[in-house]
C-alpha cells in the first residue's frame, strides 16, 4: 500500500518535465494553426487522445504512483494558470501565445491566399458566411479568422461596413498582413 505514494525518481524531475512537455505540447498545438484549435473534427479528436498518449511516459518517466500523478496535475494546473495571467496582463504574450486574427475577406472580397495560409476550405468559409446570415461574399464588410480558430463574418448591411472599420481600427497591424502575390500572377493588380 505504501508503494503507491512513493516517487521513483526526485520530485524536482516531476516539475521539470512538466515544464518541457507542457511547453513543447503548447508549441506544437500553437504550430498547427488556429483552424486545427478551433474546429475539432473527429480526426482532431483522435490525434488530441494520440498525443495525451506520447507524452504520457515523457511526462511521469514510468512513475505510477499518486504522489507522481498529484505533482504532475498540480505542476500543469500552475501553468496553465501561469500563462493565462501572462495573457490577460500582456498583450505582447497574448500575441505571442494566442496569435492574433487574421483578416479572410474585407469589403467583399476574399483572401483566397491568406485562406490557403491559414488552412481554412472555401467550404469552411462559406459556412461561417451560412452562420452568420450572409448570402453572398459581395456582402462581407469584414470577415476575420479569431484567435480562437471561429470565423466572424460582418455584413456590410445596416451600419456594418462602419462596424467593420472599427474592428479594424483595432486589430494589430499583423492581422491586417496578407501574402504578396507572385508578380505577373492574375491577381497581382
């Protein structure tokens, strides 16, 4: 019985590789792009449970004992806390942590590049139009791809086009960039 709360290795080692994983899970999930976040499939849901599975052992280094477990959880709890302060006091780590939103179409024209960028489908942009009651993309006063992975659409009927400008007032200038064109491609002008 008294196997069960003894720790095979220092308890030091139990919050340094919490620490490792938790950053390099958090890296690779920031990696995969806000759609991959934001939209989860069912194929997202099988890759979240395979990669819960790989870094089981790199996070409790074959330690099953609850003193262990108890570490680990608490370890992960604090910085999942840790970083949530960070991004509600700094905008810079929110950025850095969350991305920021990036503008799919504006004044009824769609950025078929950044779309391609950001891994979102034709079809999963005119869903999001379907969502939010927009007939047709000529429409779109603003339409941004959140932090979140959700895609806002605003209309430019009824005060919309004036809405979208301040939206845009206050976006960072990141989430305005769209990718240049390749000179002599038919959309360059």
């Amino acid at each position: 019985m008294s196997d069960l709360f003894v720790l095979s290795a220092p308890w030091w080692h139990f919050v340094l590789r919490a620490v490792a994983i938790y950053a390099m899970v958090m890296l690779l999930v920031r990696v995969s792009g806000k759609r991959a976040v934001g939209q989860f499939t069912p194929f997202d849901l099988v890759l979240l449970i395979l990669i819960g599975n790989a870094v089981q052992n790199g996070l409790n280094g074959g330690d099953n004992s609850i003193t262990g477990a108890l570490i680990l959880a608490g370890c992960l709890i604090v910085l999942n806390y840790i970083v949530a302060w960070l991004t509600a006091r700094s905008q810079r780590a929110e950025h850095w942590i969350e991305g920021v939103p990036v503008v799919l179409a504006r004044d009824g024209v769609v950025f078929e590049d950044v779309l391609r960028h950001e891994l979102v489908s034709l079809d999963d942009f005119h869903e999001a139009l379907r969502m939010n009651n927009v007939a047709d993309v000529k429409d779109v006063a603003l339409a941004l791809l959140e932090t979140n992975g959700n895609i806002s659409v605003v209309s430019g009927g009824d005060g919309g086009a004036e809405r979208a400008q301040q939206y845009i007032k206050r976006l960072p200038r990141r989430s305005l960039h769209r990718r240049r064109r390749r000179p002599g491609s038919p959309q360059a002008n």
